[in-house]
C-alpha cells in the first residue's frame, strides 16, 4: 500500500496540520469533515425566541 496523502484547501490549513499531526502520530490515514447544518429563518427563530 502507497503512503497516505494529507490534503487541505487554502482555508482550511489548521485542519490540515491537524491531520499530518495525526497521521505522523498513528501512521494511518486521516479525516476531516466539516459537516454543516442549513438553519432556515424559521429554526433560528424557533431555537432563540425569548421566553421558552
């Protein structure tokens, strides 16, 4: 098996260091994945209204 790639966009180098910081700790291939969450008007409106 070929040595693993540690790759990151230019907005996202701390994550990357992350990675290579994980990867030169296990020796394995790492992830991230920066999951993100639509919150329409409603939601936020539902979530943070005084008084609940």
């Amino acid at each position: 098996m070929r040595e693993p790639f540690v790759v990151a966009t230019e907005n996202d180098s701390l994550n990357g260091v992350a990675m290579l910081f994980g990867h030169q700790l296990t020796g394995t291939a790492q992830i991230f994945a920066d999951v993100r969450t639509y919150w329409s008007p409603e939601a936020v409106e539902r979530v943070t209204r005084p008084g609940r």
